[in-house]
C-alpha cells in the first residue's frame, strides 16, 4: 500500500488500484465533462512530450496562473515528472507581485485559464524576460491555446518521458509556493517530492474518505492545502469535482452530493450567516423552534447525539441544513486560518462533522488535524500531530515543527531560511501554542505580525499601512483582518490637512468629532484608501475603515518609543471600533 515517492506517482497508484470514469470532473459552458484516471494520464503525458519538444530541463520553472480546473492538474502532474519545477500563483495578486515572482524564479512558460487572465499576463510580459510563451487553457484571441501547445510534441517519443521520469529523485523539488513576507516581497517556499508526499501519505489515514466517495473542490489549488486535498483523493481513489465558482458554490453541492470537501473558516461562516437569516425570517413557534435547535446544536460535546429532543431537530431543522450541503457530507476539514470553536460545534452538531487542523506553506502543509473518530478531536484546538511529525514549544511557547514534511528553504533567499529552520532542523512558525491534555495542539497568539484572514490568506499590515500613508489625508493606521472576512483599518486622519480641505471646498465643520462622522470626510478618505488600494491584490484591499478621533502617542501607550504601533493595545483598545466594523456584511 502506498507504494509512491513522488507526486506524480500518485495518478498510476490511483489507476493501479481504483481506476476510474470520473477521476477529474469539471463543467465546460454549462455541461460537466468526465476525464478517467486513464485518461487524465495520457493527458499528462501529453503535457510532458510537449514539454520535452520545447527544450524543458529539470529544474526549470514553470507557473499556472488558473483556477482549479483538470488541466491545472494535468500540467502539474506532466512537468512533475520531468523534474521540472511547478510554481502555482494566485490569479487575483497584483501586477507587481506577478513581475516579482516570475524573475525571482525564472519562470519560462505560463499556463493562464482565460482571456482575462491571458491578457493580464501577457501586460508584464516584456518585463519578465525569462518568460518565453504564455498558454490558455482556454482558446483566447492572440494566444496559443492549451490544445495547440498539446501538438507540439504530437510526434515525441513516449519513452523519452518514462526515461525522464526514472530520474526524478523524491528528495528533489517539486514546487516553489510564494507567500507574503512581512516586507510584502513575496517568499518561495521549496517544498521537495518527499516534503508533499509525506503528507499525503499521513492525511491519508484521516480524511473520511474511500474509493467510492465524491468530493468537491472550491479552494484554489494555488494554495498547498487544497493541493494536498487532491493528491489525497487520488491515493484514496475519490473522484474529484471541481467547483465553478464560489457564487455558483451551493448549486454545485447540490449537484455534485459530495462525501467531503476542505473548506476554510470565511465560506463556513458565509453558510452560518445564512443559515441564522433564514431562521429569522421565520415568525412563531417555527422560529422558537429554530433557535432552540441552534442552541442544541452549540452545545454538542462530541457525544453522540441521542433522544427526543435531537431526533425532533435532527428532522425538522438539521436535515435541511445537510440538504443545502448535497445531502451526502459525511465530514470537513477547514484550515488556513483559525475556525471560531461556535462553528465546529453547530456544524457538528448537527451532524456535518467539521474538524479543524493546522499547518503552513513551510510544512507542505499540515502539523496537525482533529480526527473524526471519538476521542480524536477537540473544539477549540488544531488537533493532535500527524503521524511522522514531531512539535515542541520554544521560547515564548512558540510552535517549533520537524519532520519530512519541513520545507527545503526559501528560494534564493539563504538568509531567511537560516532564520526561520534552526540548526537541529526545527522550524519556527512564528505562532504560540500550548497542549491541552498532552494529546491536542492549540493555538494561543502569534509571534510575527503577519496575520490571515478567514479565506486563509496571509496579509502583511505594515505593507499596507505604509502605502497609506501616502494620502496627505491619513496620519495614523492600523490595518486589521485577523480571521474575518475582509481587511480592515483604524485611521486617525490628519485634522490639519482635512481643515484645509473642508475651508476650500466650502465643507462647514466644526471640530475633529464633527469631521470623523462628516459623510463629506468619509467618502474622501475612501476615494484615497481606493485609489491606493490598486497596488494591492484583491484580498489585500482594505474593504472598510473607521475614522478615530485620538492621536496615537507613546504617553499615551499607543506607540513604542521608536514610534511603531502596539497592535494589540490599538486592537483592545478600539475593539468596539473593529467589532462594529465586521458587523455589516460586504460583497467580498
């Protein structure tokens, strides 16, 4: 069992052991097309010939800028197992962020899903110089299309490519995954053959699922944990189904019935906040009855649930929160960011097991994960340790993390490395822990001020706080976002230039209260923040902002005595502020 080194190994275990008809699922304009493992295989190889026509070496870079479809898998798996390197980005970051990437690596070829994404690749193109050729999954005006870079090794040798692929070492890297840094320079985490698979293999005896499950996935593939998601349905045998889009999410569940899927803690409140209107609208009993089934459910313990009172919700109320999920969910495993304990257990309470684990980029990803057998989980915590990973806690309790899952460093980037994997080889995750029970691993602060927000992304503050500060309007900010849903800001304007403002523009205000709650003030400080929000990716725009009146000031406790902000004192101090700020919800 288990017999793979490398990821590309994977599919033929797969095809070995649990062949099937529909091993990648996605819908092309409207009509869902099967690909069987078979098939998919000879799509890889397909990508792998054309490759080998153009001259590709191990060790070369290649990136995909697309959301989850089959052909994203196919040009992974088809370079994998040349030995050439797979550097999967984001397609919603900036343009800058692309140019940085793209020369840092020394990216040759790019694979782009549409028009859009063709076109906005092809922008920088002349800046990135090592790019050659840029590919579209789709047929796109001016660009070759995925279809006509497979002809271009129609004629290869089949047997160049297993030769290639005899070569490829599991200890050799397998992708380069680039994360924010604290500076906002994005870093390329290197994560080896061996890094991937040594992760799979251990969540492979976690995940509730077999051979004849389907699951559905959502979160993009760019992101080593959806990543990993799939390299485990392969090894397990589940069918894959790719989901259209986040809007068109609950039609897909419905469709596709799925037995388990990832998620992160944004989507999940997204379902709850929907779940909890639809029971407001509700009047009478039907409504007393709802909430009472809420309560129930917020109470669960991990006991299984018996008697009267849950069959009652179980049918009425519970039933119909599975129905909207397919009907068939026998588990999720959420991560990338913290999940409030609240939702584990209303979800699980109502019999949709959710579980959450913990892991990074530099850990291919996962450390740690609650299971779904009794005992093996507990709210509030990430879980007990996978298996062949070990944890202990550093100075300030830090999570210090060894194992095969540890990545092999930070491309072109020694100095970074050696400060973040010691020389005993334990990596330090900038994030505060403590064991409950000697068994579950639980996070208590972090170390570094990066922070994520519930969609799992990592958002640099001090990046964002400095482009800001551009606007002659702000003086002080604090970005905020620390697993909600957007990102957010406490700005203190600049009174002095917002005087001179409102004299010019005829504005009547009286005093700095008056301009804060002014509509005039509001709308100019959104024009700056939007206008300043163009350099930032999409999930790092600030999306709402509340004005303060009080200065930040070292006597006052605000600032260190080098003038940098005390997040956490800002943060409880206007905690009210930032609690009214995410209690309106926003289109994201």
């Amino acid at each position: 069992m288990n017999d793979f080194s490398r990821l590309f190994d994977i599919i033929y275990y797969q095809n070995k052991n649990y062949p099937k008809a529909d091993c990648f699922n996605y819908k092309y304009d409207g009509v869902w097309r099967n690909y069987s493992t078979q098939e998919s295989i000879d799509f890889c190889n397909q990508v792998s010939r054309s490759l080998l026509k153009l001259g590709l070496q191990p060790n070369d870079k290649i990136a995909i800028v697309s959301p989850n479809r089959p052909e994203w898998n196919f040009v992974d798996i088809g370079m994998l197992q040349l030995g050439v390197v797979n550097v999967p980005v984001y397609p919603t970051i900036s343009e800058s962020d692309y140019k940085f990437i793209f020369n840092d690596a020394g990216i040759k070829y790019v694979f782009v899903s549409d028009a859009d994404l063709f076109k906005k690749i092809s922008n920088i193109k002349e800046a990135c110089p090592s790019v050659m050729e840029i590919y579209s999954f789709d047929k796109v005006e001016g660009g070759i299309s995925f279809d006509e870079f497979l002809q271009i090794g129609k004629e290869e040798d089949q047997e160049a490519v297993e030769i290639a692929k005899q070569k490829v070492d599991p200890a050799q890297l397998a992708t380069i995954i680039y994360t924010s840094g604290t500076t906002g320079t994005p870093k390329g985490v290197m994560l080896s053959h061996n890094n991937v698979v040594s992760n799979v293999k251990a969540v492979m005896t976690i995940f509730p699922i077999s051979k004849v499950d389907k699951t559905l996935s959502f979160l993009p593939l760019c992101h080593i944990f959806e990543r990993v998601a799939i390299y485990v349905y392969l090894a397990v045998g589940c069918s894959t189904y790719y989901g259209e889009s986040l809007e068109k999410l609950v039609d897909n569940l419905k469709e596709v019935k799925p037995n388990f899927f990832t998620c992160v803690p944004r989507l999940l409140e997204k379902v709850y906040e929907r779940i909890i209107g639809k029971g407001l609208e509700l009047t009478g009993f039907k409504k007393k009855l709802f909430f009472w089934a809420v309560d129930f459910a917020l109470e669960y313990d991990g006991e299984p649930r018996t008697g009267l009172k849950f069959a009652i919700y179980d049918k009425l109320i519970y039933s119909k929160w599975r129905e909207a999920l397919g009907g068939n969910v026998n588990g999720i495993v959420t991560g990338a960011a913290a999940l409030q304990e609240r939702l584990g257990r209303v979800f699980s309470g109502a019999g949709i097991p959710i579980r959450e684990g913990y892991g990074q980029t530099e850990t291919s990803p996962a450390v740690s994960v609650n299971r779904f057998e009794d005992g093996g989980f507990k709210f509030g915590t990430i879980g007990p340790l996978i298996p062949g990973v070990e944890v202990k806690l550093g100075e300030h309790n830090e999570i210090l993390v060894k194992g095969p899952n540890v990545m092999m460093g930070y491309y072109n980037r020694p100095d970074l490395t050696a400060e973040t994997i010691d020389p005993e080889g334990w990596l330090h995750t900038g994030d505060c822990g403590e064991f409950v029970d000697n068994k579950f691993l639980k996070i208590t602060d972090r170390v570094k001020e990066l922070f994520k927000t519930s969609g799992g992304k990592y958002v640099a503050p001090q990046v964002i706080e400095n482009k800001m500060k551009e606007s002659r309007f702000i003086e002080q900010i604090c970005v905020v976002g620390e697993n909600e849903k957007f990102v957010g800001a406490l700005i203190v304007p600049s009174f002095l230039n917002l005087t001179e403002w409102a004299t010019k523009n005829s504005v009547m205000l009286k005093n700095h209260e008056d301009m804060i709650r002014s509509a005039d003030v509001q709308k100019l400080i959104k024009d700056e923040i939007d206008h300043l929000n163009i350099d930032f990716g999409q999930i790092e725009k600030i999306k709402k902002f509340k004005l303060l009146v009080d200065e930040w000031s070292i006597a006052s406790g605000e600032l260190t005595p080098t003038m940098k902000i005390k997040r956490k004192v800002v943060m409880q101090q206007y905690k009210k502020e930032i609690e009214e700020m995410y209690k309106e919800n926003i289109d994201i």
